[in-house]
C-alpha cells in the first residue's frame, strides 16, 4: 500500500465524511475519525481500517450476503485464493490486449510521492503497491470499507481512480462513476475493466454487462475524455469461459465436473493463446470477455460572462 495511510489522508483533507464532505480528524482515545464539530464520527477496524460508511449495518449485510465473495476473500481461505489467482493469471491476465496493460500503467506514471491512487472495490488483490483499497467490506488488504456510490474523499482530491471488475455489480453504476469524477483532480484519469461477455457471477449481485461502446458512453456521458478504450481479454476467452459455465451450470456433475477440467485445460493451453492474435483484430470488441478504457476529467472551463448593457 501507499505510504499515505488514513490519518495523513484525512490530516491533508482528502479523506472526509461521506455524508456531508466535512474534514475528519483521528481521535486516539476513541479510535474514531470524528469532524471537529464532532457530530459525525466512523470507527476505524484495529485501529487501521475506517468504516466510512453511511449505513455500516446495510454495508455489514451486503458484503455478508455473498457466500461465494465472503469465502474467496477471508484469510483462511488466502492459500486457496493465492493458487487460484496463480491459475488465473495464466488464464486471464497474461492474455490482456497490450493496450490495455499500457493503459494500466500509464495512471501510475510521475514522480510525486503526495499522490493518491484509489482502488475502487479493491481487494483481496494490490495490482499496484500504490493503491489504497477501498470495498464494501472488511476483507483482506482492504484499506478503506466505503461504499462506491459514497466515496470518502473530498472535491479533487484524488490524482487516479483504477476499477476492474466493479461496475457491473452497482446497482446504480453511473452514480459511482460521478463520484469518480468528483473526487478526481483536473486532468485525472481512471482507468476501468468491466465484462461484456461474461456469465452472470453475484458479489453479490450482478445487474448490467458492458459493450464497449456502453462502456465508454457511460463516463463520457458524466463529462470524461475517453483518452483510450478497446477489449482487454480477448473473444477466445470470452468462448472459453461461457461454455465452461455451461457445463458447471446444466450438466450432473458426474459428467460436468471431468468435462469442465479438461476443456478448462485444453482452453488454458491450446485455445485462449489465440486471443494475443485475436486481439489485434480492429473486430476483437466484437467477442470480448472484458473491455476496458482509460478516461480524462476534463477540467471545467468558466464561460466569459456576457457584456453588460451600456
């Protein structure tokens, strides 16, 4: 993480009340970020992680309602995660559009310590060391447990935004994505990955896929530059992963459970490679698993105010 943890965060402004937007200040005797008129105050988890949600109990029951989510990111099941996300690396990650990987890193780019990147719905996984975590819940290398369509942080006060995976399980997708524009800072970037062809998989919800040119509507339509877009993992992929689905979904498990593994095994070694060919198609959006974009806050220009009337 970051070496600016939440007290330097909310001592430079920047983490504040998702309620009213007011400045916070760690009190060590309570162990609670408080506004200085002290009628709002958020608990912090072991003394490292702010619960700045509105309503914790809603948040609480939220993240609790998804078993699948709850099991895959509790620390007891870290091993399990660590070999799945190794397998998954080589399934997913390693056949993302070169593009793509380019805009990644692109967000973290300069030479300013003070900067503050924003994961939103980040966790269990730190693609990036400099990221702040922000989920719902109190999982593993969560920094953050704030609500996406409520985020903590003041007017202008963040420098990137990265959100992989998040927006197609928001209720009210565009409302987060205004939040991300708010908090942004002129010329600020967020960088995004959302499925377009993907199953239906609950976090525990699942309410919207996105096609690219969806994908990129929805930010521009809130006032983003799109400064680059396209599939990020490719149509081989995206075939691959519904058909599997299909079988752990419909067929009895005495014949799905073997089938699923060996065209899990043959997609991995023999047919998702293709996607590093299929993905330099101008058409690769077309089947795409994931698209992604990398978006500009344009920063807002005053209007001349019209001459008065002699």
């Amino acid at each position: 993480m970051t070496d600016m943890d939440f007290v330097k965060q909310a001592e430079t402004g920047r983490l504040v009340s998702p309620k009213t937007r007011e400045r916070l200040f760690y009190d060590e005797d309570s162990s609670k970020l408080i506004t200085q008129d002290k009628t709002e105050s958020y608990s912090v988890l072991n003394g490292k992680v702010p619960v700045m949600v509105i309503d914790p109990e809603w948040a609480g029951e939220y993240a609790d309602s998804s078993r699948q989510m709850v099991n895959e990111y509790m620390p007891e099941n870290c091993l399990k995660i660590f070999l799945r996300k190794c397998v998954e690396s080589l399934r997913e990650k390693d056949f993302r559009s070169v593009a793509s990987i380019e805009a990644f890193n692109s967000i973290f780019e300069g030479d300013d310590d003070d900067r503050l990147f924003l994961s939103v719905g980040g966790g269990p996984q730190r693609p990036h060391p400099a990221l702040v975590n922000l989920n719902i819940g109190p999982f593993p290398n969560v920094d953050i447990i704030a609500d996406a369509h409520q985020l903590p942080y003041g007017d202008e006060s963040v420098d990137a935004i990265y959100c992989e995976a998040v927006l197609e399980h928001l209720q009210e997708p565009k409302n987060a994505i205004a939040e991300m524009w708010r908090v942004l800072k002129p010329e600020g970037r967020v960088y995004a990955i959302t499925p377009f062809l993907q199953a239906y998989h609950g976090y525990p919800y699942h309410f919207q896929n996105y096609t690219l040119t969806g994908h990129t509507y929805a930010f521009e339509s809130l006032g983003f530059d799109i400064v680059a877009s396209g599939p990020c993992v490719g149509p081989m992929n995206a075939v691959v992963g519904v058909i599997s689905t299909f079988m752990k979904e419909y067929l009895p498990k005495i014949i799905g459970v073997p089938l699923r593994f060996i065209w899990e095994m043959v997609g991995l070694m023999v047919l998702k490679p293709f996607d590093k060919l299929l993905l330099k198609r101008p058409n690769a959006y077309v089947l795409a698993s994931t698209t992604y974009l990398l978006a500009r806050k344009k920063p807002v220009v005053e209007t001349d105010k019209p001459l008065e009337k002699a």
